[in-house]
C-alpha cells in the first residue's frame, strides 16, 4: 500500500512536468511563427524598389493551427528622398506582445565618378 502512495505522488508530480514542457514548447512554436512572418515582411521591405514601397502598405494574417499572425506594414514619407516603413506583427494568442520594426529606406542616388 506505502508502495502505491508513493508511486501516484511520483506519477502526478511528472504530470504537472510534462504539461509545462509541452506548453512551453507550444510558446516556441508559436514565437517562431510570429518571428518568420516579421523577417518575411522585413525582407520583402528590403528588397522592394524605393518607388514601389506604397504598395506594401497594409495587413496580411497567417493561419497555423488555432494560431493568428497578423502582419502589418506602413509606410511614412520623411523627406523627397527618404522613407519611413513600421513593420507590426502580433498573435491572438493571449498574452502575446506585439513585435514592431522600424526601417529607414533612402532613394537611390547617382553619383557620377570624375
């Protein structure tokens, strides 16, 4: 009988281990998630001409599971020759902070060689 208390305290103090790994493990999966859409949308910001920046403007949401990602881009005019973008990606995860990216874009200029 001592022998099967102390094997159902042992049993139950591994279950409550085993649920904060799995949940934790959850989290990551879902923080990579949130991190390959902002370095997705950060890359397409990058690559994209400085003319063309106009066109990134606004929100896409990816779907994984039960899991939101919801990535906007906005796009500010600083000056004639420099652009502002503000990358915003957050989850509806509750709980989870929004990640935000600011980048300077400035218009190519030709400087000839003398």
């Amino acid at each position: 009988m001592v022998a099967l208390v102390i094997f159902s305290v042992v049993i139950l103090s591994l279950v409550g281990l085993s649920f904060r790994v799995a949940k934790s493990g959850t989290r990551a999966t879902d923080q990579a998630l949130s991190m390959a859409v902002l370095l997705s949308k950060l890359d397409l910001a990058t690559e994209t001409s400085f003319d063309s920046l106009g066109h990134l403007v606004g929100c896409d949401t990816t779907v994984s599971g039960r899991t939101k990602v919801i990535g906007c881009t906005s796009v500010t005019s600083t000056t004639v020759r420099l652009d502002s973008v503000q990358i915003i990606v957050h989850t509806t995860l509750p709980g989870a902070r929004p990640d935000t990216i600011w980048l300077s874009r400035a218009k190519w200029r030709f400087v000839p060689m003398r």
